[in-house]
C-alpha cells in the first residue's frame, strides 16, 4: 500500500507546486519572508492604526433601527462618544465628539471600541472594533511598525497566550508577520519553559504549534529536544497542524542526530508504529497508515533546514534524506523539484529509469523529470550561460543534455509541454 494525497492536499499542494516548479530556479529559492510555520500574515492592529487618518477610543451610546418618521424612512444608526484621541485626523477628531454610523449595533453604554478612520474631506470611520481596557492599552502602548524589530516582538512575546484572546491572536499575528531573522535574533530572550509548557498544553490553539516548536528550537536545551521528540513520535492519524514546526524545531536543537528519527518514522514508513517499533492496525487488522500530511510536514523541516539554517545540517546530508521520498509514487514530482533546487545531480539516471517505470507513470512525475534535466543542462559556471567560455562543460551538465536528447525523441510532447512554462531564475 501506498500514501495517497487526499483532495484537500492536493489543492494545497498544488499551490506549492505551481509557485515551486513553473518557475524552476538555478538555485535554491529565497526565504520566505514571514514565519515559516504561521498561518497567513494578517494585517495586525498596530498595522492598521498606523495607517489611520484618524483613531479614537469610543463608548456606545444608543443605537435606532431603520424606521418610519413621518413617512421618511429613515436608516439604521449607531451614535459613539469619542473618549480618547489617538489620532485627530488633521484636527477633525476631538474628546466628547459624537459619531453617528450608518449601520445598527446593538450595546449598552460604557461598551467600548476603537474607531479607525481615514480623512480626504471628512474622517470616513471603519467598522468599531470592540475593546475591553486592556485589550485597548495593548493597542496604544504597541510599538510601531516603524520600531525595531526587536523592540516589537519582544513586546509582543508577553501577550502570545494572553487570556484575552483579541490580544494573543493579535499577538501571534505579529509573529506571523514577522521574518524568520528577526524571530531568530531574539532567541536568547524567548521564554523556553513557558513555550514548552504551550507545546505540551492541548488547550493550545492548533495554529500556533508551528511557530512555538519554532521558538523552542531556537531557545531550548536537551530537555525541550526530548519533548519535541516525543510529540514527533507520538503516532497519529490525524492532520496535526503545526508539527512541520515542531520537527524543523527539533532539528534546529539537536542537528544531524534527529534526522534518522525524522527519516524512520516519517520519511521510510508508510505505517504507524508504536514505540517499540510494531506497527499499529486499527479494529479490523489493517495496517494505520502515516497520514500524508506528516510526511509531507518533514519535507517542510527539510526544507526549512536547507534554507534557514545556516548550515545546521550539511547540504549533502539534508539531499540524503530528501532522496528517501523518490520512491514514493505520490511524492516524487515534489520530491524532484526540491532536489533540482539543491543542485542534486546524482539522481540523473535513476530519474531516466523512473521515466519507464509503470509505477511512476504520471505526468506530473515526467514533466518534473524533464524540467530537473533543464535545470541541470543550464548549470554552468558563471559567465558561461551568457557567453561562450574555453573548457568542457560540467559532466553533469553533458550528462543531462544526453538525457533530454533522448527524452526529446521518445516523449517529445511531454519536453515540449514541461518547457513551455518553464523559466530559470
């Protein structure tokens, strides 16, 4: 038996693969620019008070539903009292000012908001975001976006598992925007043991595993490795959201030395198995398989290391373990992308036999079989691709010119379809 994607990874993995093979660099691609393991970077409330006009805290004051005056129909409104300025939009904010919106909201005085607004003639007011006093001071006393980023996450580190939740979703979405370098340039202050403790909490929300495993990589010591290891051991057949943190965490901790548990469990297996290594089945006997989604998630920490690690694990032995997945049916055109990027040219002729393999015989796998030999053809030494230079070429590079003659010859619609969209960086 094999792994099989589900339609859900397929779309999402379609993505990746659209942004990662289309446009197939010579080298390998840059960092992402914000954390590798967050969910999608959001506009956070820092962000969206400094590109207000005008800011103000405000109280409700009364609210009318759309209604009959007279027969006029009159629209929904809601009425704020400005309590505080933040901004004054070039002087057309000012303390004890009422606000009247055109939308209904329902409350009772002394509920609180902040209102964002930009000016051209007159201060248009946004959607009022509800506060609470703290949540409020959290907001103004916010570094801003302009600050160092040192000075803005070590800040917003205090608030990650904040109990007002406006103010740790808030929090994490700093993060979440927020380079890997400059999470990195912190590490020495993030607070190991309550990050551990977050690791290990099941009340922790899902989404802020990968970000967290991340943290204890950079900051933790043997025992923090030892408990990123248990949760990467720990078999499951569910989609675990954030693990490819965790296990890029780990490797950061401990090097080299966890990629043969990284390759056993996640990379090799393709069934669950308990601690002593037997392999789990469920009620009627069939053998649990390793969700797609794990295996995938330790190419994500694969990838991780190749690119952000600054040589924590030596290039060779990360190809090493990316090689592992070649065998996979259902991972090898990924596979063969991410090993053209790291300029693996040792695989040339075990691709060509896969070529004619009946259990690669997919034309996602071809198509990323011809475009790894393009990559190869074009690696030349600098200056040699934009004019002709004395010397023979690389071997590798002769080599994959012989193998796309031939590829040309026997598949030419499958070269001609892999080289239409193809451009080398």
């Amino acid at each position: 038996m094999s792994l099989k994607r589900t339609p859900c990874s397929m779309l999402s993995l379609a993505i990746v693969f659209l942004s990662g093979l289309f446009i197939v660099p010579g080298v390998a691609t840059s960092a992402v620019r914000s954390c590798p393991f967050c969910a999608a970077p959001s506009l956070t409330l820092a962000e969206q008070l400094s590109q207000a006009d005008a800011a103000a805290l405000v109280m409700w004051a009364e609210a009318k539903k759309a209604r009959q005056v007279k027969g006029k129909r009159l629209p929904s409104e809601t009425t704020y009292e400005i309590r505080e300025v933040i901004r004054n939009g070039r002087g057309a904010v000012k303390k004890g000012q009422r606000v009247r919106l055109s939308r209904f909201r329902s409350g009772k005085k002394g509920d609180m908001f902040l209102l964002l607004g930009s000016r051209a003639t007159k201060v248009e007011w946004g959607s009022p975001l509800p506060v609470t006093e703290t949540s409020y001071q959290y907001i103004v006393q916010a570094p801003s976006p302009e600050a160092a980023a040192n000075k803005r996450l070590v800040y917003f580190m205090k608030f990650l598992e904040y109990p007002d939740r406006q103010i740790a979703d808030d929090a994490y979405a700093e993060f979440a925007n927020a380079p890997y370098k400059d999470i990195a340039a912190i590490s020495k202050l993030v607070p190991r043991a309550k990050v551990a403790r977050w690791i290990s909490d099941a009340r922790t929300p899902p989404t802020r595993m990968g970000l967290y495993g991340l943290l204890l990589g950079l900051s933790g010591n043997q025992t923090d490795a030892s408990l990123m290891e248990k949760k990467i051991s720990t078999p499951s057949e569910e989609f675990r959201l954030g693990i490819d943190g965790v296990m890029s965490g780990y490797l950061l901790l401990v090097g080299e030395k966890g990629l043969p548990l990284i390759e056993q469990l996640k990379l090799k297996n393709q069934f669950l198995v308990d601690a002593n290594g037997k392999v789990l089945t469920d009620k009627k006997g069939r053998k649990k398989l390793v969700p797609f989604s794990e295996t995938y998630a330790a190419m994500q920490a694969l990838r991780f290391m190749w690119s952000y690690a600054d040589g924590r694990i030596a290039k060779p032995r990360l190809r090493q373990s990316m090689r592992i997945l070649l065998d996979r049916p259902e991972l090898a055109d990924l596979v063969i992308a991410d090993l053209a990027r790291w300029k693996d040219w040792s695989i040339q002729d075990r691709l060509m036999t896969m070529y004619d393999d009946k259990a690669f015989n997919v034309p996602a796998i071809k198509r990323a079989v011809v475009r790894y030999m393009l990559v190869c053809s074009k690696d030349l030494p600098k200056g040699k691709n934009k004019k002709k230079t004395a010397g023979p070429n690389p071997k590798h590079v002769d080599a994959a010119l012989k193998h796309l003659a031939v590829l040309r010859k026997r598949d030419p619609k499958t070269v001609m379809d892999a080289e239409r969209f193809f451009f080398l960086k």
